[in-house]
C-alpha cells in the first residue's frame, strides 16, 4: 500500500470520527479543560448524568451541552433532593482543587474564592463517598457543607462561584436557561383555609416582602360561583391580575416577554420568551418572585419583578410595561427590562430608589 494510499485512509477515519466529537459542546471553557485533564471521552456520554472511571461524573444535557463536570460526590437520590446548583459546586470544585490551572495552585485558588476547610483537608476529601452522611447549612450567605465527621468546607453563596461562571458567561447564558425551563402552566396547589377576604368575592393569599413592603409576594383569588378559587385575570383589577401573571404560572392566559437584557460592558441584547417559562425558570432556579408596581399611566401598567435566590446570593431584576388591555385578551406581548445575576449586596445600588418610594399610587381594588 502506497504512502499516498495510507495518508488518505487516515485521513478519512480521523473524518468520519469528527462528527461525533463536534457535536459535544461545553456549557463553559473550564470544563472543556476538566475534561480535557481527566482524559474524558466525550463521545461515549449519554444524555444525563453519566457516572466514569475514577470517580468522575459528567452531566449532558438534552441539546449535547456538557453542563457539569466533578467527583461523584452524591448519589442521584441525594441529588434530587438537594440544592443541584451547591452539589454541582462542591463535585466540580473538588475537582478543580486536584487539577488546578497551571497559573495556579489549590492553595491560591482557596484564598482567592474564599473557601476553607472547617474540618479536615484536601486530603480527607479524597475520601469523600456517595454514601457519606451529608449536610448543608447557610448562615448569612455563607455556605458549610459537612460530609459526617471528617471534611467540612465552607463557603460564599455566591452565583459565579457557584456555577463556575463569571458574570458575563451567565448573563450570556440566561436567555438558553430560561428556554430550558417548561412554558406549561404550572398545579395552583392552593390551600384555601390560607386565603384572607378582602372584598366579596375577592381573597388574598398573603406572601412575604423583600426589601420593601411595595415588593410583594402575594396573589389574589376570586371565589367562583361553585365554590372554587381561581387566581384573579380581569382588566378591571391590573395590578391584582398583573401580580398573579408575574408570579404564578398557574394564571390563566398566554403572554410573551419582549425582553431587552442589559448585560457585561454596557450592551444589550433581545429576545422573546413565553412569560410561562420565565416565571418557571426563576422557581426551578430557587428563586422567590416578588412584585411591586410602579405607575398607572391610561391603558399600561408599569411594575417590576425581583427574582431572589438567597441560596446562591444573586438578584434578577425585571422591570416591564403591560397593556392593560391584554388581560382580558389572555394573550399578548410585554415589554421588559433585566438585569441578571445582580448580587444582592448591589441590589441597593441599583434600585436604592424603593426604599425611598412614597407609598404605592396605585390604589389596589381588591
């Protein structure tokens, strides 16, 4: 067999392999780098969480996204259970401890982030296993994972460090996020001796408040003519209606988000997502929604929406103008602003304005 003869046959192997690994994609270049370290055949994963040789488990999603990469610190009931964006954190991160960047070391790397070892060391977390007793606290924002008597880590409960991605990555990031969350309507699993009457025929189920009174987390109910509550969508009511849009995807109706982002370096991008998935996305992320008004002007309603995720220390900010006449036409489009991953300690910065607001100006009907 000629030299020419050899050279084409290789080449043609080495082509027919390549479809296979370019369709994996990686969720972030570190762990493009992790799997590069631990020698990772990508090829072979399976959509899911597929657990590997040396104690590795690799997550791929559903579009081929190599989301997560770690130790095989839990197992998928605890996983279940548990908060996956912390879990995810302390498998990858162990990790990343044992195979640093060459720019660093474990030691700097703890420094820099601000983890330590409570109780035991790096060493002792080699032995961490699935079946170890596991537990997971956070006192004012800062996060203690303990595995039974032998290691325990602490840390921020802050999103980039979390996630592995820096602001701009998950600003990035979000829009994909969102559209993987379900834009079907969500059970009302409403307990009804919870409703407070406020006006025949008309309840609230009162919800918490953040950061002011006029952020609330509150819904309204309207007692239907057979007993039943259903959440309250009438154009007679918008900042009710409004309220009940925002944060239950139990609420009748199909409205889109025109979303404009602001994100990293001053930029902005656009795109349009059921306003279903959205609120769907924020619950699935550990999120509590809260809503406050802002102003009635004619036929639109201006109000804002804070997601909150006191797990992982972060704040999506949503502020959007509703035409009012599309509540009784239980479809139609909004126009909103976000801001995401807004770190809580910034929330004061950058709408430091609500806690100088005059009372709400909108008298509410019900």
């Amino acid at each position: 067999m000629s030299r020419r003869t050899i050279l084409c046959l290789l080449y043609l192997i080495a082509s027919l392999a390549m479809p296979a690994t370019a369709s994996v994609k990686y969720r972030t270049a570190e762990l493009q780098r992790l799997c590069r370290v631990m020698g990772i055949r990508t090829e072979s994963l399976s959509e899911g969480d597929n657990l590997l040789p040396k104690g590795l488990t690799v997550h791929l999603s559903a579009d081929g996204t190599i989301d997560h990469v770690g130790r095989a610190l839990f197992s998928p009931e605890a996983k279940a259970e548990g908060d996956l964006l912390v879990m995810h954190f302390l498998e990858r991160y162990l990790l990343q401890l044992a195979h640093p960047k060459s720019e660093t070391t474990a030691a700097y790397m703890l420094r820099d982030d601000n983890v330590r070892f409570e109780r035991g060391s790096l060493q002792t977390a080699r032995t961490i296993a699935p079946t170890d007793a596991f537990s997971l606290r956070n006192d004012n924002g800062r996060c203690t994972a303990s595995w039974g008597n032998h290691t325990a880590i602490s840390f921020p409960a802050e999103y980039q460090l979390l996630s592995g991605e820096d602001k701009e990555e998950a600003e990035l990031l979000i829009e994909s996020d969102i559209r993987g969350a379900s834009a079907e309507a969500a059970a009302d699993t409403l307990d009804a001796e919870m409703l407070q009457l406020a006006v025949e025929p008309y309840y609230k189920l009162s919800g918490g408040t953040y950061f002011t009174e006029q952020l609330s987390a509150s819904l309204y109910y309207e007692k239907m003519t057979d007993g039943d509550f259903r959440l309250v969508a009438d154009a007679t009511h918008p900042a009710e209606s409004a309220a009940n849009m925002m944060l239950s995807a139990a609420t009748e109706g199909d409205y889109r988000l025109s979303v404009q982002q602001n994100i990293y370096g001053f930029q902005t991008k656009q795109f349009s997502v059921p306003l279903r998935q959205w609120v769907n996305f924020c619950r699935q992320s550990g999120c509590d929604l809260y809503f406050g008004v802002e102003e009635m002007k004619g036929d639109q309603l201006k109000a804002t929406v804070i997601a909150v995720c006191p797990t992982a220390g972060y704040n999506h900010l949503l502020t959007f103008t509703l035409p009012i006449q599309t509540i009784d036409q239980r479809q139609g489009d909004i126009s909103a602003t976000l801001y995401a991953y807004v770190p809580t300690h910034n929330l004061k910065n950058l709408f430091g304005k609500y806690r100088k607001t005059k009372k709400n100006k909108i008298k509410r009907k019900i």
